[in-house]
C-alpha cells in the first residue's frame, strides 16, 4: 500500500453540502488537507488501494491523483 495526494471534485449540485461530503470522504480515510468550497474541490491523501472506496460517497464525480511530476523551468536566462 502507499499513500497518495489527491484532489476530490464535488458535483456541482452538491457543493452547498461540500463540507458534509468532505466528512464522509474523511470516513472513508481521506486524509483532508483543504477544502476548495468556490471550486468544490477536496485535497488530502489516501492509500491508493482505498481510492475507489471515495466514489460511493454521493457527490464525488473524480478522484485526481498526483503524479508526483514537477514541472520543470523551461526557456533560457539571458
């Protein structure tokens, strides 16, 4: 098992009730970092074999996991 940064997205017919989905992903295991109310989006880490437990909460339309890939600065210096 090994623990991932997610980001949760919230239907938009249940961002009015974001924080009580927020409670139910957190349940589940989430470990909430934030919440994003104006965008309804939810950040936390999860184990990754769990993550598709996040898709039986109602509200929750995606589960983004982060690559782990920075972006790196292009161009040159001058």
């Amino acid at each position: 098992m090994s623990r991932v940064n997610v980001a949760v997205a919230v239907a938009d017919e249940a961002q009015s009730r974001i924080y009580e989905v927020a409670a139910a992903c957190r349940a589940l295991g989430l470990a909430h970092t934030s919440t994003l109310a104006t965008v309804g989006v939810l950040t936390g880490s999860m184990e990754s074999n769990e993550l598709a437990k996040l898709f039986g909460v109602p509200g929750v339309v995606a589960v983004e996991v982060e690559d782990g890939i920075r972006p790196g600065i292009t161009g040159t210096v001058q």
